[in-house]
C-alpha cells in the first residue's frame, strides 16, 4: 500500500508545540506514513520561530511559505494563495493544522476547496467572543475539517452543539502538553540557559500580554502596565514581551518606569517589572514552572500552568479553555485591578490558591492517539 502523505503546517509561535510532537510520533512510522512540513512564516523572527525548531528537536520545514507580516486579509489570503501551490504539487492526503492562528484558517480552507481531508488539532474550543480574531479562525477551520482532535470535554460538547457528526469528533488530550513533558525532561537533564537560571532561585512572577484586545488600544495598555507595576510589590515581575507588545510599548507617552534586561537575571528587586524579550520555548518553560504567579492573556500559558499546577491570572473577560478554570489553576480576572491585588494576596500570603488537577488525556501521550485515527483512516 503506498504511504499516506500527511502535511502539518505551523505558521505562528504557538503552532509548533502543538505540531511537534505529532512530527516526532509520525517519523516513527517511515513505512506508513510521508510526513511533509509546510511552515507559512506567519512568524518570522529567529525568537519567534527558529528558536523553537532547535527547542522541540522539529524537523526542519519541507517547505517555507514566507508569508511574514500584514493585515488579517493579507496574511490569510497569502498564505492560502502560496499554500495552494504547495498542495497541488505535493497532493498530500491529510492536511494537519493546529489551534486557531491566521495560518491555520487559511491553510484548512485552502486544502478542503483542493477535496484534501483536514485534521484540526486543538479542536472545537470556543470563547463565544466573535470580536477576538482566533475565535473566527477556530469555527471556520473547524467547520471544514474532517478529523476534530480535541483536548478538553467543552470542545466535544461546542462540536455536538454545532451538530458535527460523532465520528468526526476525536477527544485525544493536549499535544502542547506532549512537548511540556518532553521537554521538562530535557531540562531536568541539561539545565535550563544561563540567562534565566538565577530567577530560578528566587520568588518572582511572570507575565506576558499580547491580545489585541489588550496592547493595540494606548488606554488598556496603560491599565496592564499599571496591573504589573502594581503586582510587582508582592515580587519582581518579569515581562516577557511579544514583538505586537513591545511596539505598541514604544507609542506610550507615559514615562515607563521598567527595567529592560537583556542578559542574565540577577539581583531581582521586588516593586520592579522587569522586560524581556520573547525567550526561548526551555527557558520559559523554566521560568513558568517556578513562577509563583503568572499574569496572562495567551491562550497556551492557561494550560500550561494547570498542567504544573502554578497559579495563573487570565487577563481577559472570557476563556476558550473552561477546564483550566473549573479544574486547573486559572481564575479569569479581566483588566480589573482589584480583583488581581486580592487574587496575589491570596496567592503570596493567603497559602489558599486553588488545588488544581491535571485535565483527562492530558498525559504526554495525545500525539499518539493522533497518529493511531491517522493510521486507521483509509483513503
Ligand atoms: C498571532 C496569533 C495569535 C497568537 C500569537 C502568538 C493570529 C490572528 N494571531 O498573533 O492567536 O496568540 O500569534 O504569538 O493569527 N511580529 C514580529 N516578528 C514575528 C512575528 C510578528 O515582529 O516573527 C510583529 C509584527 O509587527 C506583526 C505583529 O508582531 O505585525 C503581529 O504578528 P501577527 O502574526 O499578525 O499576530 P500576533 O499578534 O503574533
């Protein structure tokens, strides 16, 4: 029987711990399956992509899009009209795309007009907010997908809702959890990077904030950056910022009184938010897991911080990932000061945090399950 051709593509930063582990579990069947990468270069930067290549030992890509930058309309229509291309010649039998970036839309609708079959890893989440652009990207790719992977009961339930036929519905657990349990491993063995290895000595917390919703308007942006300022007497904050974020940073009239640090994180003062660059996917993680608090609005870092148990503050007023909140360490908190102030004191004095469990099939292992429907499809 000649080997199926199954093309994953990653395009943004949160796309690769989704993707790697199912790249690694594929390569172990060379005689059944042809594993193509298509990265679309929705991001670029060697700190936004490269860097997690070296970290989640991926493959490199088959083939690079180079889509880069620009508006929704573009970057989409780019990437389906260069993706198109990249599919006619290659003719894969399964597209694998994961979460809900612009590639990720753009690559599902692209292959399901070519009659190519479309997993969707990290399936049916929804945060009933149409005004956040990942929301659009999520019910559409999951619209025309034929294999739904998903990594929480609410995403079996929003699919059921939608009436997507049972069998096309696969609850398989969390992939991003795969590479956190790989690679927690990896720092166990090796150690973390010099840079960030003295924080992990001391009390800290760790934010990081990039939603639109957030940064692109000067007056919100100004509240978070009062938020962190305000955290930052309970222990140093460490602000690990996103290229959107550091941007609209600079168009602030407001005197910042932050510290930027570029090398090694010694001497951290409490009543100091100290700036990062974006890091790379084992020193965040390093960092994350020793974190007394994490400040957020990633969708990932909700999961991830359930996952080790670490006490996460979700600022934003909705969340796709219900389950970190009903059973993980999440509390949604919006951009209301207060209610962060007393969440922090109950986490740094009050010893009263949530008590989280790990989410079912949330075990290191959903990869496999992945592979297993792969293996089982017949074409
Ligand atoms: C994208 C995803 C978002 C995800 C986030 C993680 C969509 C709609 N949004 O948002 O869901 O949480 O990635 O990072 O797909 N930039 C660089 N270098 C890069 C990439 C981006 O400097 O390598 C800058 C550019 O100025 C760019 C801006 O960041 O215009 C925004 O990048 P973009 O890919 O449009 O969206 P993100 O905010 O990264």
């Amino acid at each position: 029987m000649p080997r199926k051709r199954i093309m994953s593509v990653v395009g943004a930063r949160p796309n690769f711990m989704k993707v790697a582990p199912v790249l690694l579990e594929l390569a172990k069947y060379p005689g059944e399956f042809d594993s193509i990468l298509v990265h679309t270069g929705q991001h670029y930067d060697e700190a936004m992509s490269d860097v997690f290549f070296r970290d989640l030992g991926m493959k490199k890509p088959d083939f690079n899009l180079n889509v880069g930058s620009g508006s929704h309309a573009y970057q989409t229509g780019e990437v389906m009209k260069r993706f198109e291309e990249v599919c006619t010649a290659q003719r894969p039998d399964i597209v694998l795309v994961a979460g809900d970036v612009n590639s990720t839309v753009a690559c599902s609708l692209t292959a399901a007009k070519l009659l190519i079959r479309v997993g969707h890893i990290e399936s049916g989440l929804r945060s009933f907010d149409r005004t956040m652009p990942e929301e659009i990207n999520r019910i559409v790719t999951d619209r025309i997908s034929d294999f739904l992977f998903t990594t929480e009961a609410s995403g079996n339930c929003n699919l059921q809702d939608e009436g997507v036929p049972e069998e096309k519905i696969h609850f398989v657990g969390n992939t991003m959890i795969d590479s956190l349990v790989r690679c927690s491993e990896v720092i166990a063995r090796t150690g973390p990077g010099c840079r960030v290895v003295a924080a992990g000595n001391r009390v800290f917390s760790l934010a990081t904030m990039h939603r639109p919703s957030n940064v692109d308007d000067p007056i919100q942006l100004t509240k978070v950056l009062d938020i962190l300022k305000s955290a930052s007497r309970y222990a140093p904050v460490l602000f690990v910022t996103h290229p959107r974020t550091r941007e609209r940073m600079k168009t602030l009239t407001t005197e910042l009184e932050f510290v930027e640090v570029e090398g090694n994180l010694e001497d951290l003062k409490d009543g100091v938010v100290y700036l990062l660059p974006p890091l790379s996917y084992l020193d965040f993680l390093y960092l994350m897991a020793r974190a007394t608090a994490v400040l957020t609005d990633s969708g990932g870092i909700q999961e991830e911080t359930t996952f080790l148990g670490v006490p996460c503050l979700t600022l934003r007023e909705n969340t796709e990932r219900p389950i970190t909140v009903e059973i993980g360490s999440n509390e949604i908190v919006g951009l209301d000061k207060k209610r962060i102030l007393t969440a922090l004191e109950r986490i740094f004095h009050g010893n009263n945090w949530k008590n989280p469990k790990v989410p079912p099939l949330w075990d290191g292992k959903a990869a496999e399950r992945i592979v297993e429907v792969l293996s089982a499809f017949r074409r």
